[in-house]
C-alpha cells in the first residue's frame, strides 16, 4: 500500500492524518516546527494564551466529530452569571444591551442576504447605516477583519447568526486547544501515523503516495510553486495579558464602533492563568495601512472603560500580528467554492482554513482537511470508515 503524507501538523493535518488512518492507510505526518499544533498552539507556562480566542462552535461539524473520535474532551461554556457582564462600546461608551438593528439583522432568514452585494450596503437598506455598521463591527470577532462591511453580505451575514444566537454556541477546551491537539496527536499515533517534528519540506514526497498540504496558504503557495493559491484574509493585533482579579470586570467588551473584542478567558476557564489572576485576550482588526501600535493603542482604550485599574494590575503582557492566519474572507460576489480548490493534481490535495470548503473559522480547515483525506483515500484505493 502507497503511503499518504500529510504536510503540516496543525488542526486540519491531524484531522486528515487520523482520517486516513483510521480508514486503514499507511500515514506519515510531517511538521516543520518542534510542536504540533499551527495556529492551536497553546503558549506554555502559567498564562495558557491560545494564537486568538479559539472558541469551539458547538453547532460545527468537528464538533461532532471530535465527540465520536473520543478526543472532545472537557469542554467550558461562559457561566450564566459572567454573560451578564458582556458589554458593547457604541458611541464611546459601554452598553449593556446591543442595538435592536443589530438584533433584527441576526434574526433574519439564512439566506437572504445577496452574495453579490456588500454586506453594509444590503444591511441598511434593512436596518439604517447605524445599525449597519454596528452589528458589520459585532462579526469582527468571527472574522478578524478590520473592514467586515466591505464583505460579501451572504458571507458576513451567515457568522453575524452565529456569532450572536443564543444558546451562544461559543464553547472553549478546558486547558486551551493545545490540550485538544495532544489528544488528536495521542490518537493519530496509536492509529499508526508516524510524526516527524522539526521536518521542514522543501520537495513532495509525491513518489511514496498521495499528499495533503495542510499548511497556511502562503506555505502551500511556495511548496507546491503555484502562484494563484491567493485568498484574502484578515490582519489583527492579538493582545494577552494578565491581570489580579477584581470583582465587577467586564467578561466580553465588544467593539461597535470599530471591529475589536476583548474577552477574558478566565471567566469560563480559571486553570488558564494562576490563582487570584485573570488570562485576557484582545483581538483587534487591522487596515493594510495599520501597524500593530494601532491595534495595541485600540485595546488599551478598551481596556480602559471595562477593566478600571488594569495598568496598577498587570503581572504579565504579550502581543504579536496575525496576518493572513485568520482565515478566509469572501469578497462581494464570490463564496467559498471561489476559494483555492483542494485537489490540486498530481496526487496533491489542499487542507486548511482558507481552501474551498464551508463553515465558520476552524471548521473550514476541519471540513477541508476531512474532503483532502478522502480524496487521498479514494487514489489509494481505500474509502473512509464509517
């Protein structure tokens, strides 16, 4: 039996690598860096920051999948308590409930939004600019771009649903997704894929058996030379810090008046930073023309209005850019069938967050990386298990 290679041991190379094997191939792994994981990476230590919120869709596909593999694990929701202390900055003040246009927007249809048009141009025609605008920054935290109105409105309006339905879907990995990605690399193994850390590929191994590229797309692009693997994406300052705890802090400050969220993530999952401290994560969109001063100078405003004091409280801070690492964001007129196709020829086949395949931020790679390995499966002479 030919051998698969999975190129990439993030959520989407896991994914496709047990895929395969639990289908019964043979399935090397292999990963540029020292750790598993890509962009679900957990920092180690005692602040147990995530690259970005990571929050886990409860309505998503990989979530059942991951229930039926064993691998879910402990899961969190938000405690009913801490979701009263959401609050939303409009005007340049904090709100505690949201505007009506904007939750006339989340109700509408599925489906009624254009492909072809804007998003802030069909929302006011339904709702006013205001509104518009307001609920276009809500779905910054789904879409990690700085301009979500510029975006197909089918698109943007699709994760505005989601973002906001209640039930929130919103559940978070006890521990940080890292823990999840040790879980899926202990199954792969025991499924019999070989990982090799520290193996950056410069050259398919195409001669052994079908590939799965399960890398960012900048990556792909280079390693398999074809120039039109492009897809834009969004670009964000990505801020954590940690903070003594304080009674009264804001659990979510959601930024309407320009794309920002800042969440703290111990509210739903103490074990993230040390006893009698707070773990925070801020994601702030930025434009082309933006640095990342801007995005940190937009939280530290945030953070002024729902955490009073922060400064006299800080006991540790990290920041850092994610560009072209927060999936894909489709343009007025085109939908994910527009994006870089997953099989490529030649045996190759494209896993990842910005590839042609549905759903909302992790669960683009996961569906991705679940169509790459079968089609590896099916070249192979080999079909996925049920």
């Amino acid at each position: 039996m030919r051998r698969i290679t999975v190129v990439g041991g993030g959520f989407a190379g896991l994914t496709a690598a047990i895929t395969a094997a639990d289908s019964g191939a043979r399935v090397t792994l292999r990963e540029a860096h020292r750790t598993l994981g890509g962009r679900a990476r957990t920092a180690e230590g005692p602040y147990r920051a995530n690259e970005g919120p990571h929050a886990i869709y409860s309505g998503g596909p990989h979530w059942a999948w991951l229930k039926q593999q064993g691998l879910l694990g402990p899961v969190v929701a938000v405690p009913a308590l801490e979701a009263t202390r959401l609050r939303l900055h409009l005007g340049g003040q904090l709100r505690r409930t949201p505007p009506l246009a904007l939750l006339k927007l989340a109700r509408r249809p599925a489906g009624q939004a254009p492909v072809g048009q804007d998003f802030l141009s069909w929302a006011t025609s339904q709702v006013g600019e205001a509104g518009a605008r307001a609920a276009a920054h809500y779905t910054g935290v789904a879409l990690y771009h700085h301009d979500p109105g510029s975006l197909s409105a089918a698109f943007v309006h699709a994760r505005l649903r989601r973002a906001a339905s209640l039930p929130p879907e919103a559940h978070f990995v006890r521990g940080g997704w890292g823990n999840l990605i040790d879980r899926m690399a202990t199954r792969a193994r025991d499924l019999g894929v070989r990982i090799e850390t520290g193996d950056r590929v410069s050259e398919l191994p195409t001669a052994e058996g079908p590939v799965i590229v399960a890398t960012s797309l900048d990556a792909a692009r280079h390693l398999l030379g074809e120039s039109s693997l492009r897809w834009p994406s969004g670009r964000s300052t990505l801020v954590d810090i940690a903070l003594r705890t304080r009674r009264g802090d804001a659990w979510v400050i959601s930024d309407l008046d320009a794309p920002g969220w800042i969440e703290r993530f111990t509210a739903q999952d103490p074990t993230l930073a040390p006893a009698g401290e707070q773990l925070i994560q801020a994601q702030l969109p930025i434009g082309p023309d933006e640095s990342k001063a801007d995005g940190i100078a937009h939280a530290e405003r945030l953070l002024d209005l729902g955490f009073p004091g922060w400064r006299d409280r800080l006991t540790w801070r990290s920041s850092s850019v994610a560009e072209g690492r927060t999936g894909a964001v489709d343009p007025p007129g085109t939908t994910w069938r527009d994006r870089p196709a997953i099989r490529r020829g030649d045996g190759v086949f494209l896993a990842g967050d910005q590839t042609a395949a549905p759903g909302m931020l992790a669960e683009v790679s996961f569906n991705s990386a679940i169509e790459a390995a079968a089609l590896a499966l099916t070249s192979s002479g080999l079909e996925v298990a049920p």
